[in-house]
C-alpha cells in the first residue's frame, strides 16, 4: 500500500510539472475557509461550506463560494453527497486567467472513503463536477466584455488526505498533521486543451478543540491552467479552517 501511495504521487507531481510553453504567472494567496455539518439524523446531514479567497495576500480579491450540501452515511466509512455550488472568480494576478469576473454553478455528487490504521486516517473523496461556466465575450458596441452565456463542462476531482494524530486526550485525537493532494481532471466532450483543470498539494496542521469544533491550518500548492492551456498559474497558498459538527437530532 505505500508503495502505491508514492507511487500515485510521484505520478502526479510528474505530471503537473510539465508545462508546454505556457504564459506562467502566479501569486501568494489566502483563503479564509468554513465548512459545517448539521446532523439531521443519525445517517442524514445537511453540510454548509464556504470560501472567501485572496490573491497577493489581501491585495486582491480571488475567488468566494458557497457550497451547500445533502449527505448521507452508508456505513461507517463510506459517505454519499449530492450537493450546489456557486463561485465568482475576480479579475486578479499579472496575467489574468479571467476578463471579467466570471460566475460559476455546479451541481456535483460526490463519496468519501475514510478508514484508519494506528494513529494514521485515510480519506478518499471522489467528486464529480457538472458546470456551468460563464463566459466573457467583448461587446462590440462598448469594447467592453460581458457574461453572453454559460458552457457545461465536466470535472472530476479525485482528492486524497493522511492525517496523523500527533497529540491525544483521552484516546482522542488533538492536534494531527495532514498531508495529500487533490486532482482536478477535465473530462468529457468540451474537456478543454489540458486534462488537468488543477492540482493542489496540501500540508498543514489541525486541532480539535472539542468533538464539534476543529480548527486547521494548511499550505496549498496550487496549480491551475485555464480552458485553451495558454495560462499556468502557480500559486503558493495558506488556508485557514474553520469545522463544526453538530448534530441536532440529539437532545
């Protein structure tokens, strides 16, 4: 199994660093980050997360979005989800991957697999990411571009997480190191000119401050090239966390 394990990220880190030709640019980014669930039964919840990120420290507006979802637990490992996401993305960086700031929709489904050896937690999510992406054409009575219409296109995100439990309290976990990475695979007939949409590899920390409370902190090396494989962003990245679970069946 760990032979596998480096092996898939030996793979990927080979494959992201092959630019072909490229505009490269890139930019420091802080993203300020929400995720909470709501336990509506005990195998039903409904999940609420949220972004609000920032390129260049806090000089430039990146990207928000909300994402609300309906999940459900198969069985103690497996989680299903069917959820909505909306995004904008700004204008931001020396070269822009966007002309105007663009919205984004996506309906998604999407399975955890989540199983533990020792003090190590693996987690496996896979997502698939029906979009409707907006598109900037430029006006020709006012120069100017414009949102004129939505295209579909479909993403895949295959994401994979070890975390390691560094400090415990009373058999429970309180301060654990994660590390993994996250693949983004465009997919399907209006696929793009790349089949990587992004890559992120993650590294950081996390504390739970009780059973309904977790706080983390994370570099993300994120990798991004746009539709037509022209722009390759490289963006080293710190992402604060905030995670709760709550269950309000119980009394």
């Amino acid at each position: 199994m760990k032979k596998t394990i480096v092996s898939l990220f030996v793979g990927i880190f080979a494959v992201v660093q092959q630019n072909y030709g490229q505009q490269q640019t890139g930019s420091n980014n802080i993203w300020l980050h929400y995720v909470g669930k709501n336990g509506l039964t005990s195998k039903t919840s409904v999940t609420l997360e949220a972004s609000m990120r920032y390129a260049d420290g806090f000089n430039q507006k990146q990207q928000w979005f909300v994402r609300p979802s309906l999940d459900y637990q198969f069985s103690k490992k497996i989680v299903g989800s069917i959820g909505f996401t909306q995004y904008n993305t700004y204008v931001y960086g020396d070269v822009p991957l966007n002309k105007i700031n663009t919205p984004e929709s996506h309906v998604w489904v999407q399975g955890i697999y989540t199983h533990t050896q020792g003090n190590f937690k693996f987690v496996h999510r896979l997502r698939d990411e029906n979009r409707f992406v907006g598109v900037a054409v430029k006006n020709d009575v006012s120069n100017e571009y414009e949102i004129s219409r939505h295209d579909y296109r479909n993403r895949v995100r295959y994401m994979f997480l070890v975390n390691y439990a560094l400090m415990k309290s009373n058999a429970q976990t309180k301060l654990f190191a994660v590390v993994g990475d996250e693949a983004f695979l465009n997919v399907g007939s209006n696929a793009g000119k790349t089949l990587f949409n992004q890559n992120r590899v993650i590294a950081g920390l996390g504390y739970n401050v009780n059973s309904h409370h977790q706080v983390q902190l994370n570099y993300i090396h994120q990798q991004i090239w746009n539709f037509g494989n022209t722009i390759v962003e490289s963006n080293p990245t710190l992402r604060l966390s905030y995670i709760t679970s709550l269950d309000f069946y119980k009394k």
